[in-house]
C-alpha cells in the first residue's frame, strides 16, 4: 500500500498522532493532504524539502546556533488545527494572559495574593526574575505582557495542555510567518482543499498595541524594536519585525537618554523615543540599574520609564511570572483573579520545595521531565526516561542542594507528526507555541503559531536552540461563520479559489483563448 | 524634511556601497592583469604582480617574489582582507545583513545568494580559469547596483549607499592610473587601463584619440558622461551630499565633506586635457586624498555625532 510506503512508523499507541488515528487511517481533517502526499515519492518529497531549505537560506531566515547561522529547518507536512480547537485553545491562552498580567500588576504593586497566601511571599523574593526595580513602572495601557508565547503540547490521550509560560521575550513569530510564504510558495496546492487563518495581521497588531502603550500625550509616539545585535540568535526575527512594522531597529548604542528622555541618534541629529520594543533580557538592559557590564544596553534608560517618558515593551520583570515554579501556582491564580476554572490544563508538576514530593520524585527520577525554574529554550532540562544513570545521580545531588531551583513534571509523551527525515516520512514529536498580544483591551492570540519538532526520533525537547525544526501551523476558519466583510483578507489566495465556484454557483465563462477547447 | 536616518545605519549602508564597488573595480583590475600576464608571457612577472599589489594598497616587500598564484590567493580568495574581492564580497554582505531593515528585500537576496555561491564560483574557477569567477563577482554587482537603483526609494538609504559606491569609484580610478605612474613598464598598457575601468567601449565610440595616452587619461579623469569617471563620481558624490544637506535640518555645521568634494571637482572641471599628463601625478594625489578626506569628514558629520550626557538625580523628571 502507498501508505505504508510514504508513511513509515506510525504508531498512535505511543503518542498522539496528528494526522493518523490508527495506522493507515488518517483522520478526517487531513484526508485531503495524506492524498495529496500519496502521490509523491520519496524522491519528490526531497525536491520539495530541499526547495524550501534554498527559500529559507536565499532569504537568510536563519538562527544561530552556537555562533553559526543556520536555516531554521521547515518540515513539509502542516500541522492542522481545527476551528473548534484553536476556539478552545485561543481562549484558554487568552485567560492565562490576563491572569498573568494580573499577577504582575498584583506582584509589583499592593501584593494582595501574597497577603491572601496565595502564592508564598518566598517563592516572589527568591525568583531570579523578580525586579523591585519594575515596581511603580506601568505602562499607559496597563499591558505588561504585550507579547507572549504560551507554550501548549498535546497529551496522550490529545488533550491540551500548557507546558510553560512565556512572557519576557518570546521568540518565533518570524519563523510563523515565513513558513507560511515559503509554504505557499513551494507547495500551494496543499492549501486548495482547506481555509486557512492567515498570519500577516501580526505586525499590524503588535505595532498598534505598542503604540497604545505609549507614554500618555504622545500623539504620535516613535516606536523602535531595541536588539542586541547581529549576533544574538533571533537577530533575523528583530530585523522582520521591524521591517514589517515599519519601524526602526535600533542597538544600545543607537539610543541615548538625555534629561530622562530617550532619543535615538540620526543623521540628522537626535530623534525622541517613546516605545520600545525590547528583545533584550532585563539584566542587560540598563547598565546603570543591572549588570554595570552590559554593552548592549542603554544607560538611564530605567529611570525614564520611570519617568514615564517611554515605555518598554515587555515590562521589566515579566520573569517572574514565566518562573517554571509560578506555573504551578497559575491555576490558582486564574481563579483567585479572574473567579474562573482554568480552560487549560497544566502539565502534572511537583513542587520540590515540598518534602513528600522531593522525595516521590528523588525516588522515581527516571519518570520524571526535570526542569530549572528560570531556563529557557531548553537548557538543563533532565528528560528522566531518556537520561543515564550518572546524570541521574547528579541530579539527584542538586536537586536536594537547590530544590527552589527545579520543578519536576510527569513525562508526557508529546504528540507527533509525520515530518520528513532520512528520506522519508516519520513520527516525530513536537509542541506549540502560540502567540499573543495584549494591547489593554484585548488579548489577541495570532492563529497559527510555531510548531517546532525534535528531529532526532523519539526526542522530546523541541527548541530550536537545541537543534529542532518547524511546521507550518495552519488554523482553519470556522465554517459556520458568516462569509468575509469586503475587503477583509480573511483566508489564503488559493482557497479562495477553490471556494469561489461553488458561492457563484455559475458556470465559468471560456475566455477569449479558451473557445476552441471547450472549457469543461 | 527628511528625519534622518540611524547614524548606525547610514554607516553600514555606506560601507555595503563601498565594498560592493571595491569587489567589482578590483575584479576588473586583477582581471586586466591576468590577461595583460597570459599575453606577455616574456614580462617580468613577479614585478607586474608587485605594481598589482601596490595598486590596491597592499604593502608586500619587494624582495617576495609574486606569481600569479599569490595574486589569486590573497587578492582574490583571501576572505579576511577587505580588499581582497572575496573578502569585500563578504564585508559587503555582512554590512548589508545588518542594514537588512532598510535595503530591499532583493537587495538583501542578491547579496546572500552571491555569498552563498562563492564557494561553488571558486571550485568552478579552479576547473576552468580564475575569469569566472571574476566575471561571476562583476556580474552580481552589476546585479546589486541596478537592484539599488530600481527596487528603493531615491531617498537617504539610497544616497548613502551611492555616496560610498562613488568615493570609492574614485579611490580606484587614481589608483588604477597610478599604476602606470608607479612602474610604467610593468603595468598594462593604457588600452588595457581602459578594460579595466570598464571603459574601452564608451572611449573608442567617443573618442578620436585612438590610444593616445592623454586622451586616455582625460577620459577616465575628466569625462563629463562616463559614470566610472573621476569627474562624473564626484558629481554623483555631491549630488548625494547636496540632497542629504537639502533633507537635513542641521544648518548648524558645515559640511565639510562636500567642501572637499567641490574643490576637487573644481579643480578638474578647469583642468587643461592637453597638458593632462604632466599634472597626472598632481591630480592623482589630490583624487586619492579627497577620497579620503571626504571619508573622514561624512564618519564624523553622519555616523559619529558626540552627544552630550547629561546626568540627573535618580527618580528626577
């Protein structure tokens, strides 16, 4: 069977499988691109695979990885979620958000939820991301997460779940929208047989939230995307951003803050600042508040937003709400602030700090994913079942030295897609990173996101900074919804296309060169 | 009123257009050497290489003995030197992937994929003669040049980037004239100059002076219309500065870089063409360092403005 020769290894048993329910049986959302692929061979899928490699490396979408560039790795197979899905999902996210911001305008103002016990007023003071320095810095429109990445998996039995909060800089968005042009471009007709949710809105929406938070009585505040730099591994994605928003990217060195105003030096002298979009880390941020040693930062740049002479997006101190020991606590959060029941699932966790669970999980290490509380991207994150038995015992050493340090969750087989390695189509696990934006009135989360995917079989960490790669993440419209208002771009050239003879219901007219053919 | 562009930027871009031009110009140049060598086989080859050294502002020690070898190994794939064509290739693509935001998208491609071929360009040239590679390097900057002029607005990014591709145009219009100065036995004939600028055509369609030297050299110093002239680069410089000055609010500082591009110009403008060759060592001298002085003047009026730091008390507003 064509099938089984395309698609190798399939096994739902192991994991959720996106696309096949059984082997050989795909589910019904992705009949049309199993199909589709049947009529490939494996040395079609190479040509296919390697088009997009050369689109992406042309372009120079790229990240780097331990001081080298390199394309950021595009899989050919979509991940497909439906209307009803992403509904639940978006809305699970959007909750999560306003319960954070909550949190940290809780946190960084009165402390009522730790007066109410919470949260342990000692899990605030020992996080490495607490900032007393935030403390009174607001930004006009309230938004402290103006960006987030809620990173969500899917569980054995497909249920939802977070994984781990995102809120200080996120990355990824570039990569969401870059796959999807290279798609359309390399492998357009994927998408005739579906309706896609586009994913271009997002700049537009990010620059209009920035400039929502702008410091009050600016009319028409300047806002600039603030990089470390050339060498910083999302440099491409600083330089996209800016480029489609229309703004500029500017470097610490570009920036200098005068009477605690911020301006950025041109060539026709000093131009004022009054947003910043930050995709650098709060420590280097300021050399004159944090590290003294910072060459990426800009000196007083602290102290006028504190003045309230321009706003940094994200809000200083964000960290504390993505700490990995936070994220136990967010259910109770969404409840004591927002009064609901959490849409989203946690990942089952074990806080270390308490004794019987130091020792369930001291005892069973080999079951557990171990992660440190401040990491991101993947580092010194202990996959129990997959690791030796000497990095166990390290482990194990460490964790009874720091237990505030580490949390420990039950290992979730993540669900898989079939993604092109070796020649040929296999099962491979990967995660979800939806983006959202918070603008003060609305938590906006784009549809779509970043499928990332660990290449090497049965991994389960996914980032790209530790060698993944991507899907594009297609999320279908709602069918049941009334059709687009003019002018809306509401679902991708080729499925309005396919959908535009059936709303005519007329027989195409032949064109002038089309007589002779008969056009049936 | 233009509001001016990141000083940061304005150097990069100014930068991508002078290395861009530098690959191109010295790839004409080594290309008129290696076929001025394959032609007289019976030349001093190791001096010709020397005066090529010398051309392009690399001291070598005269007691070295060069060969052709040395020329394509550091003049041409040395990806370190900045005046070696590899190396002004890649100088001019990391420039440029760090102006990104503001070149066009096309820009951007030409210049990656050129890099991104460089390496297949040099094993195909090792096969069949380092003029591929050289033809492959002048034809991607004819590619960039002409995707400067179609694909972004004639607007600062665009004068910038014109500004360093015309200083160093003329930069290496002297330079190349000097090499007839420096060590005239050794150097390609004038017509060969010619070739090198990419000139010959445009001079024997105009020109009645057949291969009369001074004709030669009053072309490519004092021509009005041939864009790689002397002449016809500092025009185009201080068009730029003139449309930079225009955009600008600062009325506070004189330009001093499009002071010296004018006294230049000036002086060629009533040059005499008759009595070109007995001025040429003067003229060559005073285009190289307006060249540079002009380089100096726009990094410190542009790129490198001091601010002043002003101190305030903490939580001061």
């Amino acid at each position: 069977m064509m099938i089984t020769s395309t698609f190798i290894d399939i096994d739902p048993s192991q994991a959720w499988d996106e696309v096949f329910s059984a082997p050989g049986v795909p589910r019904p959302i992705y009949k049309e691109i199993v199909d589709i692929l049947q009529n490939f061979n494996a040395d079609d899928l190479r040509f296919r695979f390697d088009q997009l490699g050369r689109t992406f490396s042309e372009r120079g979408v790229t990240f780097a990885l331990g001081g080298e560039e390199r394309p950021f790795p595009l899989d050919l197979i979509p991940r497909i979620i439906t209307a009803i899905e992403w509904g639940g999902l978006s809305a699970g996210i959007q909750q999560r958000v306003h319960a954070l911001e909550a949190f940290l305008n809780d946190v960084y103002g009165h402390g009522q939820c730790l007066d109410d016990g919470i949260v342990p007023r000692a899990l605030i003071t020992s996080s490495p991301n607490f900032c007393r320095e935030a403390k009174g810095i607001v930004p006009e429109n309230a938004a402290r997460i103006t960006v987030s990445g809620i990173d969500i998996i899917r569980d054995e039995t497909g249920n939802f779940r977070v994984l781990e909060d995102n809120v200080r800089i996120p990355s990824g968005v570039s990569y969401v929208i870059e796959n999807r042009r290279a798609m359309t471009q390399s492998f357009g007709s994927l998408f005739s047989h579906y309706r896609v949710h586009p994913v271009d809105e997002y700049p537009a929406r990010l620059l209009r939230a920035l400039r929502r938070s702008a410091p009050e009585g600016v009319r028409n505040p300047t806002v600039v995307v603030l990089t470390p730099g050339v060498h910083n591994p999302a440099y491409f994605e600083h330089v996209l951003l800016a480029r489609l928003m229309g703004v500029e990217l500017v470097e610490g060195s570009d920036l200098v803050v005068m009477s605690n105003n911020v301006h950025m030096r041109t060539t026709q002298g000093e131009r004022p600042v009054h947003v910043i979009y930050r995709r650098i880390d709060d420590k280097w941020l300021d050399p004159l508040q944090f590290r003294p040693d910072s060459i990426v930062g800009v000196a007083g740049l602290v102290n006028a937003a504190r003045a309230k002479t321009v706003t940094i997006a994200n809000a200083l101190g964000n960290g504390v709400a993505d700490d990995k020991l936070l994220y136990t606590y967010v259910p109770e959060l969404i409840r004591y602030f927002l009064g609901e029941e959490p849409l989203l699932d946690n990942v089952e966790s074990y806080r270390l700090g308490d004794a019987e669970s130091l020792h369930e999980v001291l005892e069973n290490l080999e079951k557990y994913v171990v992660k440190p509380v401040d990491g991101s991207g993947g580092k010194g994150i202990v996959i129990g079942p997959q690791a030796d038995e000497r990095t166990l015992t390290e482990l194990r050493a460490i964790l009874r030295g720091n237990p505030r340090g580490f949390i420990a969750q039950r290992t979730v087989a993540l669900s898989t897609v079939p993604t092109f390695v070796d020649n040929h189509l296999a099962p491979r696990h990967v995660d979800l990173r939806p983006f959202a934006i918070n603008d003060g009135e609305e938590v906006w989360v784009l549809p779509g996101g970043l499928t990332r995917v660990a290449l090497p079989k049965g991994a389960l960490v996914v980032n790209s900074s530790q060698g993944g790669g991507s899907k594009d993440t297609w999320v279908l419209a709602d069918e049941t919804l009334a059709p687009t208002p003019p002018g809306a771009k509401a679902w991708t050239r080729a499925a309005a296309h396919s959908v535009a003879p059936s709303v005519n219901g007329s027989v195409r007219q032949p064109g002038p060169a089309a007589g002779s053919r008969g056009d049936q | 009123m233009s509001r001016g562009m990141l000083s940061r930027l304005a150097e990069l871009l100014y930068w991508t257009g002078r290395y861009v031009e530098r690959a191109d110009d010295t790839s004409r140049i080594v290309d008129a050497y290696i076929h001025r060598i394959a032609e007289d086989p019976f030349g001093d080859l190791n001096a010709a290489c020397h005066s090529l050294f010398a051309i392009l502002g690399m001291e070598v020690d005269a007691s070295i003995p060069i060969n052709q070898e040395t020329v394509l190994t550091q003049l041409v794939y040395d990806q370190l030197n900045p005046s070696a064509i590899t190396g002004a290739v890649l100088a001019a693509h990391e420039n440029a992937r760090r102006a990104r935001e503001v070149i066009s998208s096309e820009m951007w491609v030409c210049l990656n994929s050129t890099r991104n071929d460089l390496g297949l360009q040099r094993r195909e040239a090792e096969r069949v003669g380092p003029a591929s590679y050289l033809k492959f390097v002048r034809d991607r900057s004819a590619l960039f040049a002409g995707l400067t002029d179609a694909t972004i607005s004639h607007d600062e990014t665009w004068w910038f980037l014109v500004l360093g591709r015309s200083l160093e145009r003329i930069d290496m219009t002297a330079r190349l004239l000097e090499s007839r100065l420096l060590a005239a036995e050794h150097s390609p004939d004038w017509l060969t100059l010619l070739r090198a600028a990419g000139a010959m055509e445009s001079y024997l369609r105009q020109s009645t002076g057949g291969s009369d030297p001074e004709a030669i050299a009053a072309f490519l110093i004092l021509d009005r219309s041939f864009p790689r002239s002397a002449y016809h680069s500092l025009t185009v410089a201080d068009r730029c500065l003139e449309d930079l000055t225009r955009a600008g609010a600062r009325s506070d500082v004189v330009n001093q870089a499009r002071r010296t591009i004018r006294m230049a110009q000036t002086r060629l403008e009533y040059s005499d063409p008759r009595s070109l060759l007995s001025e040429l060592p003067e003229l060559l001298e005073l285009l190289e360092q307006t060249s540079a002085a002009a380089n100096d003047q726009i990094t410190s009026y542009y790129f490198r403005q001091i601010a002043a730091v002003v101190w305030e008390a903490e939580g001061a507003t």
